[in-house]
C-alpha cells in the first residue's frame, strides 16, 4: 500500500490558502482517479484506491499542519508502509517560485513544521516528498499571515498548473520511480530560474 498525504489545515477558513495546496493535489488525483476520500480514520480524510495499478491510500490529516506526524504515523503504523518505498507528502514551499515543484527522496524538513512533526513521528528522514512553490514570503509579511494567505489572480492560474504538475509527478513516482519524477519535474522553466536566482543574488547582498 503506498500512502500519499497532503499537508494542509482542516475547515473551511483554511480552504485555496498556501498552506493548503498539498489538500488542493489529493483532491486533483481523487477525481482523476474517482477515488472518494471520505472517510475518517487515523485522525484524517482517508480514500483507498488504485492509481495506475497500484493501490494507494489517499490522506488528507484533520490534526492541524504542526501535527500532521500524529496522523501519519498511525496509518504507517497500521499498513506496515515502509516510509523509504511507500509514502508520498505533498506540501507547500515558500522557497520555491508561484507552482514550481521539487522532488526529493528523503531530507530535512527546511523549516517546515509539517516536515518537522512527520520526522518527529517516524523518526526518519527517509520518505518522499513533493514541495509545491508558493512564492516567497516579502519581506514586510510576517510568515504566518503569508502562508495563511490565498494566491492572486495572477498566481492562481501559476498554481493551478503546478498542483496540475504535481498530480502528475504522483503518478510518475509510483509507476517509474522517484528518480525519473525528479528529472522531469525538478527542472525549473526559464522564467522560474531567472526569478529564483535573481531571489539567491539579493540574499547573497
């Protein structure tokens, strides 16, 4: 059973927030899959089913971003996933321009608090995970109110795409492999690389 979790906060006043574009993407592959993600158990919204032919649990933690770990733990714990082979989360990053994607195999939470109480959890590093780009923070917001904010109308479509991407990535994961996810999706277009190291020069100054 392969497990993949998005991050986010439960209830309505959260819903189309930064914090929450790894809930926007469960819900982009429950409908392209027709996988219903329901029902209640290990503290979130769970659905089983199959993506490509692989069986998958589809989650979604009710427990609040900073203990999305407590969740996790209890459905790796339940279907004896091995966290390096069979977990996918899918979270926002403000390191990352407006719907860029970043794959990686295993690492630390980089000042994620979702990341940090999964690693909490499981006491690895060692799961997958797909960081989605929600812009950086300016420097005037405080970090909360950024990431508890909502797109733009010009950033929603950039969004759209990359949770778009980010659906597709899952799929490539599962059925070629983290490693070939990462040499398609880790490429930043050129737009997004001039911006990014335009972003490295100013913190460098």
């Amino acid at each position: 059973m392969n497990i993949i979790v998005g991050l986010g906060n439960p209830t309505a006043q959260y819903e189309n927030t930064r914090h929450n574009v790894g809930f926007d993407v469960i819900d982009l592959l429950a409908e392209r899959y027709g996988i219903s993600v329901t029902e209640r158990k290990h503290r979130a919204y769970c659905g089983s089913g199959v993506i490509e032919g692989h069986r998958v649990l589809l989650m979604k933690p009710q427990t609040y971003m900073n203990a999305s770990g407590e969740s996790i733990q209890s459905a790796v714990q339940f279907y004896k996933c091995d966290p390096a082979r069979e977990l996918i989360v899918l979270c926002d990053d403000i390191n990352l321009d407006v719907g860029r994607l970043r794959i990686r195999k295993k690492g630390s939470a980089g000042g994620h608090n979702g990341l940090k109480n999964i690693i909490a959890h499981l006491h690895t590093e060692e799961f997958h995970r797909v960081r989605i780009g929600v812009g950086h923070k300016p420097e005037a917001y405080d970090l909360v109110d950024f990431v508890l904010g909502r797109f733009s109308k010009a950033e929603r479509a950039q969004i759209d795409d990359g949770e778009q991407e980010a659906a597709e990535a899952v799929k490539v994961m599962l059925t070629e492999g983290a490693e070939a996810a990462m040499n398609v999706f880790n490429r930043a277009k050129k737009g997004q690389q001039e911006s990014e190291q335009a972003a490295e020069s100013e913190r460098k100054l």
